[in-house]
C-alpha cells in the first residue's frame, strides 16, 4: 500500500515557478532522501505536502495520502498521528514557557493518547535515550541548539505517526548526534515512509533509500541513493559531492609565520547562569591564526566566544588581550545570521549605517561583495526575504568592514549548504591570513575543522 | 531556506471599518462649530425637549439647547482629551520602558516599584482623587488619566525590550560599535510601534470612559460645559418624556469607544 503518492506537485507564487512538477510513490519501509542547496525549494515540497505553506503560494498537482486524495485542510486532520513533520528552526517550534519534559510529556498524552501518567515517564525515557535526561526541566532558551533540535524531534516523533517528512533534521548537530538522530529516523521508517529533506550529503548516504537531487526548483536526478552518491551523472551532483567536508581537499600545512599573540587564557572557567560549563582553558591566540573549537553539543563553545569578547563575565581564570585595538575590532559571526541582524529596514540600510559610523571607505564594499559572492540587489532586501546562507554571507561582509583583529565564528556554515559552506569557510580562513585576524572557528564537523584549522581548541 | 514571500500587509475590514467610523465621529465634532451658528451654551425655555427634526436636528434639551451642537462640543472634549492622554502616556511609558530594559537594574527596579504601587489602586479611584482636588478642571483629569494610562505602555515597552536587549541582533549591533539611539532605532522601535497602535486604541477608548464616568459622578467636567457622562446623567430625569434626549450621548459614547476598539483589533492574518 502506497502511505505518499506525489503526481505533478508544483508550487507557483503568483505566475513564477518555485518547485517544478515532481512525482513519486512511497510505500511502507521506503526511505526518500530529497538532497539540494540552501534556497532551492526543497523546504518548500514538504510544506506543500503536508499543507502549510505561505500565504500567497499555491500548489498544483495531486497528493494522495494513504491511498485516498488529500486536500491541504483534510491533511491537517492527519498531523501528528497520521502525518508528521519534524521543523527546521526547533528553537521557533517548541513552546517557550515549557520544560522540555513538559512538551514532550504533553504531545505523547494528547496526540498519543497516553495516560497523563504513563506520559510522564515515556517523555523521561525518550529524553534520557537523547542524551538530555539532565536537561529535563530546562526551557528552549536555556538549551543548546543541538539540544532543542533533539527535543524536537522527539516531540515530532511522538504521536507515532507513519509518514514523516523531515526537514534539515541534522542542521547544526555534531556528528555523533547527527548519526544518532538519522538512526532513529530509519528506525522509525522501518514500518513507516520517511522523506528527509537535507544538503547534508553524509546524511544521504547514510539514510539510504531513493533520492532525488534538486537544484533551483528543478528535479537533476532520481534514483537509488548509493547509485547516484558513488556514481553521479549530472555535474550539480557531483559539485554537491565534492562540497562534503569530507571530500574537501586536505590544505597543505606550512609553517605558520610566528606572529605576535593577541590573546592569551589562563585556567579561564566559563559558565552560563549558575552552571560551570567548562574549567582550566589555557591557550593562546596569534595574531592570523584559525582555531578550531570542538565539543559536544552544549557543551559551552558558544560561551567561551562570549566570554572570550567580554559579552559575558568569565567564571574564574584571567583573559589577558595582549593589544589595544578598539571593541568593535572584535567580532562575532552567529549560528543563525536571520537573529542576528535587524529586520526592519533592507541590508542596504544597515550596511550603510557601518559605513556611516566608522567611516568606512565605500570603495571597499563592491570588491568585498563580490568575493563573497554577493549580489548588489540583495541590498535592497531585508533580512527575512534573503536566504540563510546569503545573510551570512552579508554578516561576514560587515564584519570584514571592520578590519577585525578577532573573529569568532559560532558554526558561521552550519545553515549554509555545502556548496556555500565549502566556499564561505575558505573565505573566511583566507581573509583572516591576509588581514591577520584571529579566527576561532566553532563546528560540529570535526572535518571542517580538520581541514580548516591550524589548531584545535576542545572542550 | 525561506523565500521571499508576498508581504501582504492588508489592513482587516475591522480596523478599516474603526478608522472610518472615528473619522466621521472627529469630523462631526471638530467641524460643526465651524459650519452653525448655534451656541452650546445658549438657551430656549420656550422650545425645550423637542424631538428631533425641523430646525434642530436632534432636539433640544431641558434648558432649549440645540443637541446637534453640544453633542459636537461633549465629542470633542472627549476625543481631544483621549489624544492628549495617549499621546502624553506613549512617550512617558515607551521612553521609561526602554531606560528600564537596558539601563542599570535600580532604574528597572524602581520603575517597577512605582508602577507596582500605581496599579495597586484601581485606576477609576486614583483619578477620582485627583479629580477631587481641582474639580472640573480639564488638565487636571488630563494629568490624571494620562498618570493611570503610561503604566500599560511602559510594561509592554519594557517586556519587549527587554527580549530584544537580550537577542544576537542587539549583541552584534553592540559589539560593531553602535550606540543606543541607533540600537532604538534600528531595533526597539520596529518591535515596538506595531503594539503602539492596538494600546494606543484601547488606551483612547478607556480615556474616553473614564472622563465620561467621572462627568457622570459630577467630579468631571461642570456644567454648562457639554460633556458625554454629565450629557446622561443630566438627562436622566427626563427618560420617559424624552428618552431620544437620553439614548443620544449614549450612542455617542458607544460609538466613540466601539471605533477605538475596532481600530486596535487584531491585524488581519
């Protein structure tokens, strides 16, 4: 029996097109691995089939959901126990003023239907199998991103629903907890249908199963996944391929010109609230150099950038900074660049406000922007309009501007898809050579860092 | 992975149907003093509580008084002192709820107190008080209401903030050098502005009452002025022999606060 059958689903806004017809059928223990670049309507297919997308989209095309036509409001009776989908932003997708036990606990007793009791304790287990039996009680934004991300899926994953679409669901987790959520996703196919939605190539491999490739809309190729993944017809796919950390190409290692330190820790503890997150930090930053920083997720790497700008108090230890370069010379790229950046007027304005206040020479933008890659109409766009990717891309731009003496990069290419994100950390290590700036690199991909890095930092 | 999607920002049937409706109501009051002749204050015993039609509009009252006119003069009163108090407690509430949220902790904690001990009382009780002191007097129910009203936009002024101060946006602008008039700007003030317009609707709407209420407890305005509270209960009397003379300042008075409410209802989807 067929749990999807997709015939001709296309998304239009307006006249344009943003997803070209696709078709396929699954049927109970298939996988479907659906594999693209940031911004090319992938999200966009799983909306569409589980009925939600934006105003002022529509669909062409027919879904059929477990052997019956499905319009967009009879499928919102299937959410959750028929129909599931695991959100790409899991901090926006749990509720705020809830423990994570709490929620949890919550959709196994309403969507499930367990007893309130019974609910209690599958919500402790679930959690303490992830990994966060500690951080039962903790609300969203006490959380880790990697945490929240696992909080979530278990919510999504608790009504037991047999057809799950899941979009990005390794976005910004470490290696071991990307392994473990794609296990648990295959497990749960094992009686079910899984879509992934992923630019994660390693994720593709890894769950199996068909695959289809994407590319601005467009349907490149199809088929099984181990076939295409080791033997790629189409360039796009193999580009994708290539962008994997792993498959990037090892820098040669030459020795580092010694330069001056910049900065120096000593036993430095850090911590967030009434928590000691990490203890005995002693390194020193050069001046150029690109450092890694490793750790599991929560584990603090966020904090110790925090602590290291002075944005957050240190819990014990000495930081010395061996220079007297103004504040805004040290800087900070965001894990997710759209709250990082205001969305009330367009990137123009907000650039120009940089220029403005310290008196940047304008003649350095243009050639800047098109190093990364950036389009001049972006600049008319606001924040909430421009891709994940192309935000970061700008929030590099104006950080650069600044002639930074020290960047730290919180997982700056853990929302950019691989493509980007193999040409945006090269950018990154590039520039900081050329203007001697201090890099701290933070990243769940131990490969990125690997070949990125000239040291490692772990926590 | 999101696109750019069509930003409809269309303004709901309701809210349009709000503004119409206030529109019409400030043009009666502000433009018929302009266009008659007629005094408020001036009086017919000979014509006293006519209905309707013929050479007054909507009759005339006890004392022969044209009631087209002093419902004008009730109105405008009315919507004058609702701009005045909003206006007056949007900027005190919004400027003390930022210096609460970003500035040190015994600004916030103080304000609080303040505010704490402002809502203690009912809100009806305190300006009644004051009203007790200088009776009749505009400013001084001005002072009063406006005194009650800054309360609620500080509190949603300082809770957003607050949110905002602690956001990557606010860090980033920080940590690039900006100062706070540019962290205002660029980042409070979009975030805020759009809640403006719904507490500013209902903050009108409650002023309105509240001036009405006390004219109906004869500490507001005095008489002969025409006010919307003093209108009914000077009325009242008269309920059986006239009850259009009576209905009349009451359906003003649901109107004005029904076109408030409209105005501040929720955004369309």
């Amino acid at each position: 029996m067929s749990l999807i059958s997709v015939d001709k689903l296309a998304v239009f806004v307006g006249d344009t097109c943003l997803l070209e017809p696709i078709s396929f059928t699954l049927n109970a223990g298939e996988k479907l691995t659906i594999l693209g670049q940031t911004g090319s309507g992938k999200s966009l297919l799983a909306q569409a089939i589980m009925g939600n997308l934006p105003k002022g989209l529509r669909t062409e095309g027919e879904i059929r959901l477990f052997n019956s036509p499905a319009s967009a409001k009879s499928r919102r009776e299937l959410w959750g126990r028929r129909l599931s989908m695991l959100p790409q932003e899991p901090w926006n997708a749990l509720n705020p003023l809830m423990s994570a036990k709490a929620q949890l606990a919550e959709t196994y007793h309403r969507v499930r239907g367990d007893a309130y009791d019974a609910a209690q304790q599958n919500a402790d287990y679930t959690l303490e199998l992830q990994g966060l039996g500690e951080s039962r009680h903790k609300r969203v934004d006490q959380l880790s991103g990697g945490m929240a991300q696992r909080v979530a899926i278990a919510c999504a994953m608790a009504g037991g629903a047999p057809l799950l679409l899941a979009d990005e669901p390794t976005k910004g987790l470490d290696v071991n907890r990307r392994d473990q959520v794609v296990e648990q996703l295959i497990s749960q196919s094992q009686t079910g249908a899984l879509v992934t939605i992923t630019h994660d190539v390693a994720v593709a491999r890894q769950t199996g199963g068909r695959l289809m490739v994407i590319k601005s809309g467009e349907l490149i190729e199809h088929g099984d996944a181990s076939q295409i993944l080791n033997n790629p017809q189409r360039a796009f796919t193999r580009e994708l391929i290539a962008a994997d950390p792993q498959s990037w190409p090892t820098p040669e290692r030459q020795p580092r010109p010694e330069t001056s330190v910049l900065m120096e820790t000593e036993s430095l503890a850090i911590g967030r609230g009434e928590q000691t997150l990490a203890k005995d930090l002693s390194f020193k930053i050069h001046r150029g150099e690109v450092i890694g920083v490793v750790g599991d997720s929560g584990c603090g790497k966020s904090t110790l950038g925090d602590t290291l700008l002075g944005l957050q108090p240190s819990y014990g230890g000495k930081i010395k900074r061996h220079c007297s370069e103004t504040t805004h010379r040290w800087q900070k790229l965001y894990q997710d660049p759209t709250a990082a950046v205001s969305h009330a007027v367009s990137l123009g304005t907000l650039l120009n406000d940089t220029i403005k206040r310290h008196r940047i020479d304008k003649s350095r933008v243009a050639p800047l922007m098109k190093r990364l890659g950036l389009a001049e109409a972006l600049l008319e766009r606001r924040a909430d309009s421009v891709s994940g990717g192309e935000l970061q891309r700008f929030c590099m731009l104006r950080a650069l501007l600044l002639d930074p003496v020290f960047l730290f990069a919180d997982e700056p290419t853990s929302r950019l898809d691989p493509i980007t994100a193999q040409s945006v950390s090269q950018l990154l290590v590039d520039v900081a050579r050329e203007t001697n700036c201090a890099v701290m690199l933070v990243s769940h991909d131990p490969h990125l860092i690997e070949k990125r890095c000239d040291r490692v930092v772990r926590i | 992975m999101k696109l750019s999607y069509l930003c409809t920002s269309q303004i709901s049937t309701s809210r349009l149907c709000g503004a119409v409706l206030l529109l019409l109501l400030c043009v009666y009051a502000f433009a018929t003093p302009l266009l008659s002749a007629q005094d408020a204050a001036s009086q017919n015993l000979s014509q006293i509580l006519s209905l309707p039609g013929g050479n007054s509009w909507f009759g005339t009252d006890h004392f022969g008084r044209d009631m087209w006119v002093r419902l004008a003069d009730a109105l405008r009163l009315s919507l004058s002192m609702a701009a005045l108090c909003v206006l007056t407690s949007a900027v005190i509430g919004v400027t003390l709820g930022i210096l609460a949220a970003t500035g040190p902790s015994w600004v916030d904690r103080t304000l609080d107190g303040v505010t704490t001990l402002i809502l203690a009382l009912p809100g009806l009780v305190l300006v009644l008080i004051f009203a007790a002191i200088v009776p009749g007097s505009f400013w001084m129910l001005y002072v009063a209401i406006s005194l009650i009203q800054w309360i609620e936009y500080f509190r949603v002024t300082r809770a957003i903030t607050q949110r905002i101060a602690r956001s990557p946006e606010v860090q980033s602008s920080r940590l690039m050098g900006f100062g706070a008039l540019y962290l205002f700007r660029r980042h409070y003030w979009p975030a805020i502005a759009p809640q403006l317009v719904t507490l500013a609707s209902f903050g009108a709407a409650s002023a309105i009452l509240m001036m009405a209420s006390l004219g109906f407890v004869y500490v507001g305005i005095q008489p002969p002025l025409a006010e919307l509270g003093l209108m009914i209960v000077e009325h009242f009397p008269y309920y059986s022999d006239a009850p259009w003379l009576l209905a009349q300042p009451l359906i003003a008075l649901a109107l004005v606060v029904l076109s408030c409410h409209l105005l501040g209802g929720k955004k369309a989807s």
